[in-house]
C-alpha cells in the first residue's frame, strides 16, 4: 500500500493548498468592493476640477502655461507605469507588461530615449531588468493609494516636461471594466489633449455665459488647477488598477480552488482502484493458498 499513502499524502497537499486558494478569494472578495467604492468616490473631484479648467480654457488665454505646451520633436519619452506588488493575479500585470514593452520598443526603434516611473513592485522589477532607466519608484503602496507618496515622482516628471528634458508623458495601468474583465491601457498624459482643453461645457454651463472671479490671476489659477487635474487622472489610475488587481486575484483563486476540487476528486479516484486492485490482489492469493492446501 505504500502508492496508495503516497496518493494519501498528495491528496492532504492538494487540500492545504485548496484552503489557501479560497482564504486569499474570500479576502479579495472584500478587498474588491472597497476598492470600486474607492474607485467612484475618486470620480466627483476629478470630473469637477476637469469642468473648472475647461471654464478656464475656453476664456482665457492658457498660453502662457508651461504645462500645457505642446513639444514639437519627440526626443525623450516619459511613462507613468502602474503595476500590482504582488502577484496571483492572473495575466494582469503580463497583459500590461506586454503593452507596455511593445511602446518602449517602438520609441526605441526610432532613436526616442525613454524614461520611467514606476508605481508597484512587478513593473519596476520588469523595468530593471531590462535594463530601463528609472527615474522614481513607489512599491508596497498597500490597500489604501495615498496622494502624498506619489507626489514626489510626478512632481519629477511634470518639472521635467516643464524644462524639456521630457517631450511627452504616458500613463499605463490595468483599466476596471467589470469583475470578469480588465484591460491594460495606454493614455498620453502630456500634452494634454484637446479633448480635455476645449470639450464643450454641457448642462447649466452651456445654459448660461458666466466666469468666475480668480485670484491671484486666472493663469495662475489655471496653472494650478492643470497639476491637480494631472494628480487626479493618476491617482484615478491607481485606484482602478487596485480594483483590477482584487478582482483579477479573486477569478484567479476562484479558478485555483475550483482546480484543486476537481485534482482532489481524480486523486480519490485513483486512491480507490490501487485500494480495490491491492485487496482484489490479497483475495486471489488467499484463495490460491487455501486451493493449494
């Protein structure tokens, strides 16, 4: 009987490792939805200070703002890449990865240098080796994003793109779509398109033609207003990317789990034949014995 305790054995593996797999889904189950209720609580400052700054764009001259000039000739490149600290995920950050590399590879293939900010442990461990010149990271950023620790880092980069050293800014994390379904996407966070700049104001704003009053002065204000926006798309990032991780890790464990039932089940399966062909074996040996005397 010594295959039927291995087979034993195996199968008290198996089922350790089915108890872990459903803890770490029933964790990432709760983890989930306070991350969407983060997610959305994140939306209404974001959306208001976008509406503000299109006031802004629309009556007043915002040329004189360093932040939003547009770079005529791409000569460096910066990326803002946004990845998990930990993995059983799934193809999250492999997925993200992938997009990720493939635009490094095609600045690169035109002679475009390239910079990068990471934000979580597997990026910036991709990045270094590869051999990417990293110019800030953040790891361990925990359940809860906090604004103050990414500060440092984008304040980087936006002074960076204000003296030219960066020609243009790219913002790369895993988008929450649903609980099944996270894509990696890719936005130019620098420039900032027109789309933001010179939407058409809707509802009450579209009703009537008013301003409103600035001080110090509106460029000042505008210039202001423009860093706060760019903090808040990547803090709306990063929340989004903590969503797509928990939701990413619960159908992972779920699948995990789901495997070690149906190994479980198979080994039982062979545990009982080796069990009914060892006593088969035993019978027919009594038997002949008994035939014999």
């Amino acid at each position: 009987m010594a295959v039927g305790k291995e087979i034993l054995t195996k199968i008290r593996s198996v089922q350790n490792t089915q108890k872990i797999t459903k803890a770490m889904q029933m964790v990432s189950t709760s983890k989930m939805r306070k991350t969407q209720e983060r997610m959305r609580l994140a939306r209404p400052y974001a959306e208001k200070v976008r509406s503000v700054m299109n006031q802004l764009a629309q009556t007043h001259e915002y040329h004189g703002v360093k932040i939003l000039e547009q770079h005529k000739n791409v000569k460096r490149a910066g990326f803002i890449l946004i990845t998990t600290d930990k993995g059983l995920c799934g193809g999250l950050n492999a997925n993200l990865l992938k997009r990720f590399f493939a635009k490094v590879q095609e600045y690169q293939s035109q002679g475009v240098e390239v910079d990068v900010v990471c934000f979580g442990g597997k990026g910036l461990m991709a990045c270094q080796r590869i051999g990417l010149n990293v110019v800030a990271s953040v790891t361990n950023l925990g359940d809860t994003p906090k604004m103050e620790i990414l500060l440092g880092p984008l304040s980087e980069f936006f002074k960076r793109y204000i003296d030219g050293e960066l020609d243009i800014i790219h913002l790369v994390y895993s988008g929450f779509i649903n609980t099944m379904k996270q894509e990696p996407r890719s936005e130019v966070l620098l420039p900032i398109g027109s789309n933001v700049l010179n939407e058409d104001l809707t509802g009450e704003e579209r009703k009537f033609n008013w301003d409103y009053c600035y001080e110090p002065d509106p460029l000042t204000v505008l210039e202001y207003l423009v860093r706060r926006y760019l903090e808040s798309v990547v803090y709306q990032a990063v929340s989004d990317n903590m969503a797509s991780e928990q939701a990413a890790r619960m159908v992972a464990m779920k699948a995990a789990t789901d495997n070690a039932g149906n190994a479980i089940k198979e080994l039982r399966l062979v545990y009982n034949k080796s069990r009914q062909a060892a006593i088969t074996t035993e019978l027919s040996e009594i038997v002949a014995g008994a035939a014999a005397v």
